[in-house]
C-alpha cells in the first residue's frame, strides 16, 4: 500500500520553519538566482524580477529569447505538449559580468549584454541537455554530460572561461567510469567543485575537485546513498539527498572535516536542493518502483542542518509519467540573499508547471 504521508524524524526541530504564500505564477519555470533577483522562463522566453521577502507584487522584466527549431514554436505553445518534449530553458547560469548561459533542448545557448536573443554556443551532441551549470568565483563557468551511455563511454566536463563564449574539454572521466555526470556544484568555503556522478555501484560517486582540475579525489563513493543529483554546501558542512529508485531515499550531512551524518529519510527520490539564509531544502519527486511508491511531491525544509520536516506537499496529476513527465518540485539554483523559497511544480495536481513563492520564517 502506498503511503499518504512521508516519513518524520522522531524529534521535532528546534527551530520549526513555515512557509506563508507571497504569489504563484502559471506557465513560469524559475531557474536561477543572482541574489536578490530571479530568474525565470515562460517557454523560451527569459525574464527576471527583483524579489522582496514581505511584498507578493512581483513585476517580471523581459532579458531575451532562444531560438527553438520551428516546430518547437509549436510543441511550446501547448502545456501538455511542451512537458511532452520537454521544451523550453532547463537549466541556467548568470555571471557576475552580465552574461546569462542556458541549457535547451540540444544546445548551450549565451545572451550577451546588450544582445536581445540568445545565441548557440555549442550543440549538445550527446543526450538532450546537461542538469545543472556551475560558475565560481572568477566566472568560469561547467556543465558535465548527461546522456543514456549504456556502453559507458568516457564523459566529459565542458568549461568556459569566457563567460560562455566558447566551451573546451575540462576534464574527462574515463570510459567504464561512469555513466553520466549528474551535477557539478560550487563551494564558494572551500573554492572548490563537487562532482555529482552515477547510476550504479562505484559509478555513485561524490567527488571534490580545484577548480581547474588539477587535484580531483573521490570523496565517497560505492552507494545507491551516493547517488545523488542535489548538492548544497553551506559554512558548516555539505548537505546532499539521494536518488535512487532502488533503495530507501535519505538526506545527508557532511561535515568540513569528514564526518557523515543521516539526518532524514525520504519519501521518493529527490534530485532539487538550495539554501535559503541559513536554511536548507530539498524536494522528492514521484519517481514510482517497488521502493518509491508515494505518489505525491514533498518539499522538505530545515533551520539547523539536522532535522528536517515536509512542509509542502502536492498529489501527482493523472497524466502518465514516461510521456508527460515524473511529479516535481524544482528549486533554482544560484545564491539567493531574499529569505523567500521559489519552487516550480510540474506534473501535480493543481499547480501543474507553476512557479510560487514563499517567505520562509522560523
């Protein structure tokens, strides 16, 4: 019997977090942070808005537009049909100079300053598009492979360090590896990039690397616990959720000097993770097998780093998940300086590709 309800750590938080709704906005997928401003899509088009924690007036700002193939225009203009082919920007980086880069479907775009339409500045040849980007602190910005790879063949890292100009090898994993890269994330307390790889046996690897990549070392490795997509470091330690339909999904703490810590267990798979403040939160997706069998989208949250509780919940819709997407709470990347949690919900009841926002408080 699937159950109604995730599962609860047995003491309650010290400090217990709530969530009051400032806005919601239809059609609108948020993608990243440039602290205090949000980015978001409405199909292939890029907006932003400077965001208040105490006022739900948002007023969105135009940035540019990508260019989708022609029938795209027409896939895009369809809700079911855009989940369906999975259109529109998916993933999103801002540098601190100005330039915004974007992953679509098939390609890497850049918008320049000034510019008012992105531009192609490398094609995706392996897999769709990559999960995530990762830019540090000089501006060099990387996004791993993500594709199928049965025969698992060597998977690159691609690297900019012009803003997203041009892209170069980085880094490459040899072929038997891994099979993909999942995420690539920057730890501005240590200047340094974790890598987020898998699906199976030693292939789960959480890896740290210089970010030039002349030191990378393999942090943990071997675990379907080490399967993971979402990452989240903060001054004290990392926090990490695992991904995997075959076993029982937790969260994790990783302290700076090296110690492991569950801190909860989950009710689906979870691959969306960000830090409000000091806050952490982590979302589940309805990723059904003989272990996930919740069919409801949670949105976990914590004050302290090491109790967590389900503060949002929404059902999956009926449409059918291999065409039409799995149920999701996506939360944007980037560094968010606002005290407010945005979440874009795909595939769920009442709120199917909607973004909202929340003032989060203790």
């Amino acid at each position: 019997m699937a159950a109604t309800s995730p599962p609860l750590l047995s003491s309650p938080p010290e400090a217990e977090l709530k969530l009051s709704k400032l806005a919601a906005f239809p059609g609108v997928r948020a993608l990243a942070w440039q602290d205090d401003v949000l980015y978001a899509s409405r199909g292939y088009t890029l907006l932003r808005a400077k965001i208040r924690r105490t006022d739900s007036k948002v007023h969105w700002e135009h940035v540019g537009d990508a260019r989708p193939q022609w029938w795209r225009k027409l896939t895009d203009a369809s809700r079911l049909s855009s989940r369906l082919c999975r259109d529109g920007f998916h993933a999103l980086a801002v540098v601190a100079s100005g330039e915004v880069i974007a992953a679509v479907p098939q390609a890497i775009v850049t918008l320049f300053p000034g510019e008012p339409e992105f531009g192609t500045s490398r094609q995706v040849l392996r897999g769709t598009r990559p999960l995530h980007f990762a830019v540090t602190s000089y501006g060099h910005v990387f996004w791993g492979e993500y594709f199928d790879n049965p025969q698992r063949d060597e998977v690159h890292i691609y690297g900019s360090t012009d803003h997203g100009a041009h892209w170069d090898v980085a880094y490459t994993f040899p072929k038997g590896a891994i099979r993909h890269i999942h995420n690539i994330v920057y730890d501005q307390w240590e200047n340094c990039l974790w890598l987020l790889t898998g699906d199976d046996g030693p292939e789960c690897q959480i890896i740290r690397a210089a970010c030039d990549f002349s030191d990378v070392q393999v942090t943990l490795s071997g675990s379907q616990q080490t399967r993971c997509v979402a990452l989240v470091p903060m001054r004290d330690a990392l926090y990490f959720s695992s991904d995997t339909p075959q076993e029982q999904n937790h969260i994790y703490r990783l302290d700076r000097r090296g110690n492991l810590t569950e801190v909860a267990k989950l009710s689906s798979s979870s691959i969306c993770g960000c830090g409000v403040g000091d806050n952490i939160f982590f979302s589940t997706m309805v990723e059904p097998s003989e272990v996930n069998r919740v069919r409801k989208v949670w949105v976990y949250g914590s004050s302290d780093g090491r109790q967590f509780e389900p503060l949002l919940g929404w059902e999956k819709d009926r449409w059918p998940m291999g065409l039409f997407q799995y149920g999701n709470a996506f939360l944007p990347d980037g560094n968010n300086s606002t005290g407010v949690l945005a979440v874009t919900t795909v595939a769920v009841k009442g709120a199917d590709f909607e973004t909202s926002l929340w003032q989060v408080s203790t």
